[in-house]
C-alpha cells in the first residue's frame, strides 16, 4: 500500500487542518504517518473528536480503495505527474542553493583558502610557472 502519499487534508474543515498540521509541527503528514497516530492521541487535540476521527480513518479507507481500483495505466500516469514534481521540487532547491552560495561568495570579504589576493582564479600544476 503506498501510504507514502500525503494526507488529503483538504477533505477537512480549517479547524481539523490545522490541528493535524499541528500535531506534524506544521507540514502536512503521510497517509502512513496519520495511520499509526493512535486514536487516543487524536483524541487528546482540541479539534478532532470521535466523530471526526472517524472521517480520519474512513478517508484512510477510502484512499486505499482507490488505489486498489485504479488501472496501470492510471498507476503510471500518477506516477508520472509525481515524478514530475518531484523533479520541478528538486530544481527549486538546487536554484536556491546555488543563490545562496553565490550570495555568500559575493557577500563574502574574506579571500577563498588557497588565494592570498583574493582572486577566483585555480591554477594546475601544469600552468604554474617554475
């Protein structure tokens, strides 16, 4: 079972959202993850008693039997766009990785190690002279 997939919390009214966001320090959960909270855990937050409880568990159903009824085609196409996503995520991190650090090159006063004047130039051992 891949409950891997985030937790629809869209399915929920603000108040229940937000108490399991909370409960996962304000990222949005697995289907695995809301899966193993016990209930008495569920039950000791302000905003979810037994009867929205049980639309935790009953959306936790519910999105095992969909999976179940899909065709391949529609499992690869899920996959696909994931994926993809998973690809346009990635990017962005690596984009602002690569702004920070040249931020910190630019904002930086100190000469990198191995450039006692301060220049970006790297020289090999076959350029230096003798």
């Amino acid at each position: 079972m891949p409950f891997d997939e985030p937790f629809p919390l869209n399915r929920f009214p603000a108040h229940v959202r937000a108490a399991i966001l909370s409960e996962f320090n304000g990222r949005c959960p697995s289907q695995q993850e809301v899966d193993e909270t016990p209930d008495a855990r569920w039950l000791s937050t302000p905003a979810i008693g037994p009867a929205v409880l049980k639309k935790i568990r009953a959306s936790e159903q519910a999105w095992v039997s969909t999976l179940r009824q899909m065709t391949d085609a529609e499992l690869v196409r899920r996959l696909m766009r994931l994926q993809r996503e998973v690809d346009v995520i990635h990017r962005t991190v690596r984009i602002k990785l690569s702004r920070n650090a040249t931020r910190r090159l630019l904002t930086s006063e100190a000469p990198l190690a191995g450039a006692p004047d301060g220049r970006l130039g790297f020289h090999s051992a076959a350029t230096e002279p003798a």
